[in-house]
C-alpha cells in the first residue's frame, strides 16, 4: 500500500480561509450507513431531491479496479493521445467538474512502449506510479520508474513519458484552479 497525501491546504491558507471546529466527543457519531454516498450518487443517477452540499465529489472511495477497468476499455475504443496515452480524470458525479474543486486527479494509461510527445502546462503536477516501469524526461532530467515511485513535474517544465511496459499512473495537480481563474495554460509539442 502507498498512502500519498496531495493538499490544497497552501491556496486555501494564501486565501485566509483555512477554518475547522473541534467535535466534543471523542469519536464523531456515525450518521449514515456505509455505502451511501456511492448509493446515492456513485451509479450516474441521483436521489430526486438530492441537494449537493458542496462543490467535492460526495464519493471519498474510487476503486483501483473500477479505474483500471476504464482505462483498459477506453484502450480499445480510441488511439492514445500522443500527449498523455489514455488518460482520464476522476469526477465529481454529481456536477461533472473535478472531483475537488481545487485539484484535479487523473489516472493514465501507458501502454508498452509507448512515448508521449513534449507536453507542458501552468499546472505543477504530482505522479505516483501504481504499475508497470518506464521513464519520464522532465526538463533535461531523466528519471526510471516503477511501481509505487513518485515524481514532480514543476509548472511550465517541459516533460516526455515512456512505457517500458503496460504502466498505470496516478497524478493530480493544480489545474482545476487554474482553469476556474482563467490561468491554465498548456503547450504540446516543441513550440
């Protein structure tokens, strides 16, 4: 198991709007049976007088075999994107938008010798590695990879993957924010 935290909390800090309250008991009361959020907004329909309470995803949990699942169908009905393979990003099922409104998770599929072009953007986004290995070249720097590693590609830093095998990556970044404030910017290719 790897356990990887990715925090907002340096824009909401910037913002001045980190806030929390302290329960009185030790142990906050269990108000909804396990399973309910997925229940109630995790299979594309909705309760008919939902009324979403926030702007995350009401889903916590998007199991590895669901995702895994996606790329691998996704796979075999289109070509890769030569930028990314086949990557898809993880969803608020209620609005559609990210699944946290600021940061946008993602999940790709690299197949087998497969290398993406040149690809930059605004958003400064974090890798972890779940399976297969490659490389990735980030500015002039290359790293090898493989399960369970992590790696960093700064804002505006150019950056080219390759599958020495089938490789599946988790990654999440900035990006929904940006795109919110009208800052994200991307260029493909040497430009």
């Amino acid at each position: 198991m790897v356990w990887l935290d990715g925090l907002d909390m340096h824009v909401v800090n910037i913002l001045s709007a980190s806030f929390r309250e302290n329960h009185d008991d030790a142990e906050q009361p269990v108000t909804r049976a396990e399973g309910t959020s997925f229940t109630e907004a995790g299979c594309n329909l909705l309760p008919l007088d939902y009324k979403p309470k926030s702007q995350t995803s009401p889903l916590f949990n998007y199991p590895y075999r669901v995702s895994r699942e996606a790329l691998y169908r996704l796979s075999l009905s289109r070509d890769p994107d030569p930028h990314h393979g086949f990557k898809m990003v993880y969803i608020n099922p209620v609005t559609g938008g990210a699944a946290m409104p600021t940061m946008t998770t993602a999940t790709q599929l690299l197949p087998r010798s497969f290398s993406t072009e040149v690809y930059k953007s605004t958003a400064g986004t974090v890798f972890s590695v779940i399976e297969g290995a490659g490389s990735a070249v980030i500015g002039d720097l290359r790293f090898e990879f493989g399960p369970k590693d992590h790696f960093v590609v700064p804002s505006w830093v150019p950056f080219t993957l390759t599958a020495s095998e089938d490789s599946v990556l988790f990654s999440y970044s900035d990006r929904s924010i940006q795109e919110k404030l009208d800052l994200f910017q991307e260029m493909r290719g040497n430009a």
